[in-house]
C-alpha cells in the first residue's frame, strides 16, 4: 500500500504539471508577428558545427543556402571540428557561394566552434544548425519574429523528425509534436531552458555578455538556456520555424544520444541548484526544474511499477497455463472489467498526453498528430526508463559522457 | 506566432491546476469505488440467494421425508453457483487486499454457506444413498503456501473434469469459529495446501493423478469428456 501511494504521488505530479502547462498555453496571450520586410531584418550568423558528418551535412548546407533571406545579411560559417572523414572538402564544395565560410579546426568539441565563430562575428543574431539537420525555406524569417524585444536572448524552433523510417523514429516523430507543445506552453511561462543545437537563434550581445558557450557536461545547448535565465534573459519559441533533424534509428544510438541529454540535464541541474525552488526564476525555479527532476524518477518509479505488475500476472498466467493449458481464466463477465484507480489515472494521463500531441502538431503547422500515436503511447513509457535510469547512475557516478 | 510570455508565477494558475488534477483524481477514486461497491452488492445478493436456496432446500428436507431424492439430486445449483462465486471473491481480495474488512465478511459468510452446503449433502446422501465425491480444499494467501496457487489450479481443473464432483475451498486463516471446528474435526495440523478427501487429510501439492489415486470413486463420476460423447 506504501507503494501505491508513492505510485499516486508520482502520477498526481506528472498529471499536475501537464494540467499547469496545459492553463499557462490556454492562458497565454499569443500573437501573430508580421514578418518584417527586408530592410528591417537583422545581419545574421549561423555556425554549422561538424564532426565526421560526411552523411548530412551536403543535405543541411544545401538547405541552408535555400534559406528565403537577403543574402547580404546572411553568413554561413561551417566549422570542421577536426573531422577524420570527407566532412570537410564536402563542405568546401559550397565554397562557391560568398556567403559561405568554411573553417578547419583541431577537435575540440561543439562549444569551442560556436565560440569561435562568436569571437569573430558582426552580426547581431547568431544560430546553430547541427549537421544532421535541415530547414525550412522561411524558418529564418519565423524565427527572426520571436526577438520582439532588448531582453529576448533567444529563439527556438519547432524541431521536426525527418523523414521518420524506423518504429523508433516513428516513436520519436510523435515525442517531438509533444515536444513542440511543451517548448510552446514553457516559452508561455517564461521557463524555456534549452537552446537546442537544431536552428536556436542567440542574440550576439547576450551570449557574450554571460560568456559564450561552455563545454557543460557535452550539452552546452542546455547549459546556455540555463545560464541566460539565471541573467534574467528571456527565450522564446516560434514553432512554426520548422526545422527537420534526422533521429536515430536504433535502440542502441537513440540510448546514446537520450544518456547525453539527461545526464547533462542532471549535472547542470546540480551546477544550478540555486535555481532550484527559488522564486527569483519565476516559473522555471519554482516549478519547471524541480518537475524535471522529479518526473526523471517518477518515470522510472511507474515503469517499474507497471512492469512488475505486469510480470506478476505473466508469472501467474504461466503457473495457470501449466495446469489448465489454454482455458480462460474466469468467465466473461463485466465484473472483472479493471476500474482500478491506478489504470483510470493511467487512462486521465494518455487522454492528457494526446491533447498535447494534437496541440503540438497543429502549432507546428500539421493538421493531424502522426499515424504512429498509440505506437508511441504504448511503447514510449517503457523505452525512456532505459535511458533515464543508465543517466541517473552516470550522472551520481559522474562518469561523463560523449557525444559518440 | 510569438509569444508574449509570463515570467512571474500567477498564483491562479498553480491554484487551478492543482483543483483540476485533484477533481481527476477525486473521480478516479469515485468511479473507482462505485465499481467496486457494485460488485461487492453483487456477491451479497448472489450469497443471499444461495443462503435462501439452502435454507429452502434444508426446509423442505426436513419438512418433508418422502421428499423426491430425484428433486434433491437434480438441484445441483448451489454448488454451480458457489464456484463462480468463490472465483468473484478471489477476483476482490486481488484488488481490495486481502485485509479489507468488507470484504472478510463476505468470506466469512460465503465459508459459513459453503459448510452449510456440505453438511446438506451429506443429510441428502444419507437419505438417497448417494455417494458424492467432496474434496475440502485449505489454503492461505498470506504468503506462506507457495503450492497454493498451483493446487487451486488443479482443483478447478478436476473439477471441469469431473462436474459433479465437490470442491469447497477455505482460507485456513480466516478468523470464523464454524471454519476452526471444521478443521479441528478433520485434524488439519496446519501444514498448507491441505486437502481433505472423502473424510482423509492430506497435505502438500496433490496433481490430478495423485487425487484419481488417493480417490479411486473420483475415476467413477461422470466425466466431462464422456458428457460430450454422449451429446
């Protein structure tokens, strides 16, 4: 009985923060930014940070040259982080164009790009498109809407998977609609605290001002969005910026790149702590970190729960089967319908959970949530305890993590 | 579209959402409840049935001594009404745990409908010259009886086997002093499962062929198999 209470608590919070983000998206004032005209856009920067990206990185500079931008106010720089494959005269092959800067550099990680290209650049915004990403003709001008104001630092995306093939792509398609709405309703309340490496714009000014990019537990995306909050600075997010970015495709790859994240998360959430609770952050210290936090274990915590009680019932099944071989286990009968709290609550949150899927695609520009839905309301609550529970035990250890 | 967005907590907001989550979970709770509370009224009134059809039958026996064995024979109901009712019981103390107040009571008087049952049979053998084939089945779900689970299973297939047979099941830790006399007359040490056949305890996991052994009358009833044939 202790553990269904435990199993309550978890639910009630997880169920509480999608009611809350759910009021804050209802509540917020949204407003629909007239694209500026030529002559009032802004001078523009955008890093391309590659290592060994021999297979996407023609795809995303080729989109980026297809970029609906006056080309005077527009520099392309692509950063060889000392790359062992063809990445490089791939690249050089776009050296044609005057708005392209190729540079070769001894591998030092994705911070050290970013900052080196903003040592050096004029212009008033700068942006990152991680090679494995493409965008959309007029995300540049979608994005350039959200900096309505001195204090807004920064803009994000609405990132979208890329041609989803495999069912775990397909899983992540539908993860990222949810993903498009909680960016949306967190930028409603103030809380955004990633900066995500596809097609984050930063205004140059304030990205100096707190001191550029850090190396940060290999999420420097993360830790940047942390840090302009700390200075008071504002992120927005313009999810009709579409930006495709290609997921991975195997168990094994997307656990990598999911253990990066979270454990950067966990150990940058440790070097903010101050953050943590503290009404000076508004929102995101009062309620937004904590719940991060909190929901890493209460996924692992209901996981574990349901998969035990699943276990449970096979073993019984088992032991039933053994002896009575195929026979139903009790006369059909209303009487053994579940109406168990637990799986009413369960039925509250997947209820909950495709509002936000459905609010999600329509923000990002599509009519309907991805075919692949129950896929993912199946299967997703069962594969993320992978990844978190391998992150919490690297991050207590303090093990480090890399990006391949 | 951009945002135009709130830094500073609106108290309203965390307000509302807590009412809004804390309504969810009231009417999980609610529905949750009234369906249970259903089928609790559905075991009580299926145990009042049987209770009137007990006390009816045991009325009538008493009533009346030419009373048709035929008639008596044939009203095999109760039985075929305390097995699903026995399965209802084991269904609700999965859910409720098997320290529900509520739900003790119905097993205390579904056991007391059980040995009332049993000491009819054995009134209407006596007086039809029947020799029916009863098996007392005690077992504990407090976790001290890991071949329980196993024999129940076996029970219930022995009993589709042989549809006459009679099988009456008891929670040996069940605190009703009908039960405690019913064991004590049978000597059950406490050892668990227990399974007392035609009159004999005996303990530990018995298969299917252990019974037809130790019972050689069971390999005497009807069977299922031979029921359809004769369909």
């Amino acid at each position: 009985m202790s553990f269904d209470i435990v199993v309550y608590i978890a639910l009630f919070l997880a169920l509480y923060f999608e009611v809350f983000l759910l009021i804050s998206f209802i509540d917020s004032r949204r407003s629909t930014a007239t694209p500026l005209p030529d002559s009032k856009l802004p001078t523009v920067t955008i890093v391309v940070p590659c290592f060994n990206e021999e297979p996407g990185i023609a795809r995303s500079i080729a989109s980026l040259l297809a970029l609906d931008y006056p080309k005077d106010k527009l520099s392309i720089t692509i950063v060889d982080d000392g790359s062992t494959d063809n990445t490089y005269e791939i690249a050089r092959a776009y050296t044609f164009d005057p708005r392209v800067t190729l540079i070769k550099k001894k591998n030092g990680g994705k911070h050290t790009a970013l900052n080196l290209v903003l040592s050096n650049t004029k212009s008033e915004f700068i942006g990152c498109l991680d090679a494995d990403s493409t965008v959309q003709s007029d995300a540049l001008r979608h994005i350039i809407t959200g900096f309505t104001d001195a204090d807004v630092a920064a803009v994000t995306p609405g990132i979208i998977v890329r041609e989803p093939r495999s069912t775990l792509q397909h899983i992540q398609n539908v993860e990222y609609r949810l993903s498009i709405f909680h960016r949306f309703a967190l930028a409603a309340i103030g809380s955004v605290f990633i900066t995500p490496g596809p097609f984050s714009f930063l205004r140059v000014s304030a990205v100096r001002a707190v001191g550029g990019w850090k190396h940060a537990h290999s999420t420097e995306d993360m830790e940047m969005g942390m840090r302009l909050q700390e200075h008071g600075y504002r992120i927005v997010n313009v999810p009709l910026a579409r930006v495709e970015t290609t997921t991975p495709a195997t168990l094994r790859t997307l656990i990598r790149q999911r253990v990066r994240w979270t454990y950067g998360f966990l150990r940058n959430a440790l070097d903010y702590r101050h953050m943590f609770g503290n009404p000076t952050y508004g929102n995101l210290g009062l309620i937004v970190l904590p719940t991060a936090v909190i929901s890493i274990f209460s996924a692992i915590l209901l996981a574990t729960h349901v998969l035990w009680g699943l276990g449970n019932a096979l073993q019984h099944i088992l032991v039933r089967f053994s002896i009575l071989g195929f026979h139903a286990p009790v006369a059909p009968s209303l009487f053994y319908v579940n109406t168990s709290v637990i799986l009413l609550l369960s039925l509250a949150s997947l209820a909950s959970a495709i509002t936000l899927i459905v609010i999600g695609s329509r923000l990002s520009g599509h009519r309907y949530p991805p075919l692949s839905t129950p896929v993912f309301l199946v299967l997703y609550g069962f594969i993320v305890p992978l990844w978190l529970t391998i992150a919490v035990v690297r991050a207590a250890l303090n093990t480090g993590v890399k990006w391949r | 579209m951009a945002m135009i967005f709130m830094r500073t907590p609106k108290t309203t907001t965390y307000l509302t959402a807590f009412a809004i989550t804390a309504l969810v979970f009231a009417t999980a709770f609610y529905i949750s409840n009234y369906f249970n509370s259903k089928r609790v009224v559905n075991v009580r009134t299926t145990q009042d049935q049987i209770a009137i059809d007990i006390l009816s039958l045991e009325t009538q026996f008493d009533l009346l001594a030419e009373h048709s064995c035929k008639d008596i024979a044939e009203n095999s109901v109760l039985s075929r009404e305390l097995q699903p009712l026995g399965e209802r019981l084991s269904y609700l103390e999965n859910n409720r745990g098997a320290n529900d107040e509520e739900l003790l009571r119905l097993k205390r008087y579904y056991s007391l409908l059980e040995i009332k049952d049993i000491l009819l049979i054995q009134k209407v053998a006596a007086k039809c010259k029947l020799k029916p084939v009863v098996i007392l089945y005690f077992y504990s779900n407090t976790g001290d009886c890991k071949d329980c689970e196993r024999q129940g299973y076996v029970l219930t297939a022995l009993a589709e086997k042989y549809p006459t047979l009679r099988v009456y099941s008891f929670d040996y830790n069940l605190d009703l002093s009908a039960l405690k006399t019913l064991t004590a007359i049978h000597d059950l040490d406490g050892e668990l499962p227990a399974l007392v056949i035609q009159g004999t305890p005996y303990y530990g996991f018995k298969s299917i062929e252990d019974m037809e052994k130790i019972a050689p009358a069971l390999k005497k009833l009807p069977s299922s198999t031979s029921t359809k044939e004769k369909q």
